[in-house]
C-alpha cells in the first residue's frame, strides 16, 4: 500500500511540474506578443505617417516622383508583412519579411531625407519639419520597443530550451520566436531627421 502512495506521489509531483512548465512557457510567449504589439503600434503610427510626409513633398518635388514611389511602395510593403507578422510574432518567416520590408522602407525614408536636403523651401516648410520630427521620434519607440521585444524573445526561448522545460516545449508545439533583428549596420542605426 506504500508503494501505492509513493507511486501516486510522483505521479502527482510530475503533472505538477509539467503544468507549470507549461504555464510558465505560455506567459512567456504571450509576452512576446505583448511586446510585438507594442512594436505594432509605434510601427502603424510610422506607417500613418508616411503619407502625409509625402503628399507635403509632393508640392515641391515636382521632379522627384521617383523617390515619392518608391517610399509609398515600400510602405505598402511593409505594412502587408506587418500585418502577417502581427498575426503570429513566433513566425520567424513572417518576422523576416517584416525586418527586410522594414529595411526597405528605412533605405527609401533614407533617400528622401537626401533629396529634401536640395530643397530649401520644402526644408523650411512648418509641416514637413513637424512631419519629421515626429518620423524621428516615432523611430526612436521603435527601436524602445524592438528591444522590449527582443528582451521577452530571449527570455522565452531561454526557456523553452533549458532542461527540462525544453521537453515540455516539445510535447505542446512551442516553436521558437524570432528576434527582431536588423540586417545591415546601415539599418541598425535609426533614421536621421536633421534640417539645420
């Protein structure tokens, strides 16, 4: 009869541990998505932005309608790989496409800021200079929050793969998450907005 209750003892201690192994690795996967969808609302505050920063240009950049395209394409690149990404932050698929669209948009941001730069009248402009000026503080939450991202990433999958919680990952399906990681030094740095 002993052995009986040791038995059930066990049994007991190990579904024990293995609900809360599992609890554990829930929340810190929902902190991942918390984190995301932090990054998803300073990310959609850039992407509101973006086309009022372009209908201002538009009136002094007569010629350049180019680099006007090709930000409003990248934007819409970027906004559809946003969207898929915010649908499952844990894909990394999903969350490549994002950093490369994002960069994209960074590279088109970046030429634009360059072509403003031969525009006096369009650099003195109260609006464009607002506009801006928000872009440049919009980017700096988003580089906060990637980070925030990136902090629940790595705490997530820390433990997802230590022993013994990375065998209860295993059983229920907890995939990895996907850091939100620039791809070139270029596109490490934030935005530059300067008219001085």
């Amino acid at each position: 009869m002993t052995m009986l209750w040791v038995l059930l003892g066990i049994f007991v201690l190990a579904v024990a541990f293995v609900i809360a192994s599992y609890n554990r690795l829930v929340r810190l996967r929902n902190r991942v998505k918390n984190a995301f969808a932090q990054i998803d609302v300073q990310l959609q505050r850039r992407y509101d932005l973006i086309p009022n920063l372009v209908e201002t240009a538009k009136a002094y950049m007569k010629h350049e309608r180019e680099t006007l395209e090709a930000i409003t394409r990248a934007r819409a690149a970027a906004v559809d790989a946003h969207r898929r990404a915010a649908h499952d932050p844990a894909d990394a698929k999903a969350m490549q496409t994002l950093m490369r669209a994002e960069k994209a948009l960074a590279e088109a941001l970046g030429r634009l800021q360059v072509v403003v730069e031969s525009y006096p009248e369009l650099k003195a402009d109260a609006n464009m200079r607002a506009l801006m000026e928000e872009l440049a503080t919009t980017e700096n939450r988003v580089a906060f929050a990637r980070q925030a991202y990136n902090d629940a990433v790595m705490a997530y999958n820390t433990r997802r793969e230590s022993f013994p919680d990375n065998l209860i990952a295993a059983w229920f399906g907890f995939a990895p998450a996907q850091m939100y990681e620039m791809e070139t030094q270029a596109a490490r740095r934030p935005v530059r907005v300067s008219f001085d």
